[in-house]
C-alpha cells in the first residue's frame, strides 16, 4: 500500500472516532488509529526519523560560486 493511502486511511480511522454513531465503532475505529500509528512510529524508528514532529529534509549548503 502506497504511503499516501496509509496515511489517509489513519486520518479517516482518527475523524471516524469523533464521529462514531455506537460504542462498538467507535471502538474499531480507536483501535485502527492505535495500530496505524504504532505502524507508522515502526517504520520512522527503522528508517532513523525521530518519533515526534515532522521529518526535516535536509540539504547540502550548495556553494556560492555554482
């Protein structure tokens, strides 16, 4: 599954627990959430991002004269 659509996919788990119609949805719906982001805290931990915040891409400082 392309990034994108996960990460889609948890936003969507995460509005449906606000506006979940019976306990039980609203249950599946937390539980969505929680293994999305335990997902996404696994993959950012094992490609050395830190778990909090957004990455940072960083650059070389490309010289003056170029």
């Amino acid at each position: 599954m392309p990034m994108n659509q996960f990460l889609f996919d948890h936003q969507l788990a995460a509005m449906k627990v606000d506006r979940s119609g019976s306990a039980e949805e609203r249950s599946e719906a937390i539980e969505a959430v929680k293994d999305r982001a335990k997902r996404i805290a696994d993959w950012r931990e094992a490609n050395g991002m830190s778990h909090l915040g957004w990455p940072r891409e960083e650059y070389p400082m490309a010289d003056e004269d170029e």
